[in-house]
C-alpha cells in the first residue's frame, strides 16, 4: 500500500479554497490524504490535548508519521526544557500515546542534522535513541553522505535492520556531504518512508541566512521525475507492506499540487469516501478534481 501525503497540512493553500475548508483544514486535508508528516513535534513536544484533538479530526486509517523533537536529533542549541535526556524522551513517548491507542501513528521519524555523520560514537547514540523508544516504531533520515559512502552503505543498511530502524528514503539536492543520495532499500518488511525534499541546490545552502525557510523546499518536480519515482514506489511496495510517502517541497506551495500528480500516475484515490460530500456550492476547484 503506498500513503500519499505532505509535511504539514496548514501551508498548503490550494487544498483550501474556501473560508469553510480553510477553517477546518486538518479535516479538510484528510480528505485528500491518508497521512500527514507532523512538523510540530520537532520544535516542541506536543500536549497530549493537541494530539487527541488531531486524531479525532481525522477518519480511522488515517496515519502520522511524527518527527522527533529536535533535542533527540541533536538539532537543538542550548539547554533542553527537560531535567534530563530520559525526561525528554518520556515526554516525547506520553506525547504519542493518544496516537497509539487510535492506531493512527505510523512512526516517530527522527531526522538527523547534516552535522552528524558515521562515526562510532553516533552509532552509539542511534542505539541509545532507540533503546529509548522501546516498543513504537521508529523512522530515521540521514543527511550526511557518509553514511551511505562506498564500504559503509551496506554497513548502515545491515545496522538498521538489526536495530529496527525503518530507513526513510530521501529525494533531495545533492550537495555533497550535505546531503544523501536516493538510497531505494528497505531495512522493514511493514514499513519504508519516502520524503520529497525537492531538487533546490541553491536553497539546500541557504541555511543560516535570513530567508532560508523560504527558498530551502523551492522546487516544483517535473512529469518525467514523477514518472520515474511512480516506478521507483511500485519497486518498494514490492518489499514493504506499507509506503510513506511524504512531499516536503513546499516553500513554493508546490507540495499538494506534486503529491496529488503523483497520486494520479499510481492510480490512488483519495479517501473522501469517509466524508460526506461537499455542499455543491463548496465544491472543490477544478484543479482538485484529478480523479
């Protein structure tokens, strides 16, 4: 089964083209898609009243794959609001439970800094991180090419299967060490995650400077890159049960748009028939009427 879906469902204006849907729109993007990235959890880890409310806003097979706060990632500058590292990462996992107990969480995905490559000692902490989460599905992201480095990539591969890691495969600018290249293995029989970060090279060096957030995701893919993505999922979904997908190039909104394209070339219908229809004077525009 291959998940269509995109990193957030607030930015993305073209699913929201009336006051009604707009004020309304986690409900409004389920219709769309089965699954959503939540970005939030990054930045701070999230109440428990706000992880319920998303997941009754949502029908039952809809699914979150949750990134992980980013003082578990290493991203976080100075102190962490916690007393420890354990009691970040127990707040992370109590955060979690309203998504558990709905079966509506697809993973945690911790994605990794740039600044963290393969060395012994992150090894180490990639045990340590999933020792931790003991027991709730775990994705991971690299973003430094040494992990996948001729003599290591099998290595990485081998580890992540025995660690119980479900390896995230990324489309992404590729800007040396900075970056991974599409790396199409699975390292879980029930689960592989595919994120669309766009093919930016400019915007992918722009962190740091004032207006990266904007341009970082700039990038609206082709029909022909698409197409060869649409052979690369049904390769995947050769070998896992299930396929996150995820569509992150949205700096431009071009996100809904690309997901929804790639959505019609696999012959996927959105889940609207958990909803009931639209007022006919609510209708949907014309670009949303792919299928």
């Amino acid at each position: 089964m291959i998940a269509l879906g995109l990193s957030g469902w607030g930015d993305h204006d073209l699913l929201y083209p009336n006051k009604r849907l707009a004020a309304a729109k986690l409900p409004s993007y389920a219709q769309w898609f089965p699954a959503v990235e939540l970005d939030s959890s990054f930045y701070a880890v999230q109440p428990e009243r706000n992880m319920r409310k998303w997941v009754e806003e949502t029908p039952p097979p809809f699914r979150f794959l949750v990134k992980a706060y980013q003082g578990m990632t290493g991203h976080a500058r100075g102190d962490i609001p916690f007393a420890d590292e354990e009691a970040m990462y127990e707040a992370f996992r109590a955060s979690l439970e309203p998504m558990l107990e709905a079966d509506k969480l697809e993973a945690a995905l911790f994605q990794y800094p740039p600044w963290f490559d393969c060395t012994r000692d992150n090894v180490a902490l990639l045990r340590t991180a999933k020792a931790r989460m003991r027991g709730i599905r775990c994705a991971i992201e690299f973003r430094h090419a040494s992990w996948y480095a001729p003599g290591l990539r099998e290595k990485t591969l081998a580890f992540l299967r025995e660690e119980g890691w479900v390896h995230s495969v990324c489309d992404e600018p590729q800007v040396g060490d900075g970056s991974i290249p599409i790396v199409e293995e699975v390292t879980d029989d029930e689960l592989t995650v595919v994120r669309f970060h766009g093919r930016n090279v400019g915007g992918w060096r722009s962190s740091g400077q004032p207006n990266w957030r904007e341009v970082r995701y700039l990038y609206r893919y082709d029909e022909e890159e698409l197409m060869d993505w649409a052979e690369r999922l049904r390769r995947l979904e050769r070998q896992s049960e299930r396929l996150c997908v995820i569509f992150n190039n949205n700096s431009g909104g071009d996100a809904a748009a690309n997901a929804l394209q790639l959505m019609r070339m696999l012959e996927l219908q959105p889940p609207r028939e958990h909803f009931e229809p639209d007022p006919p004077d609510e209708e949907p525009p014309e670009q949303l009427s792919l299928f």
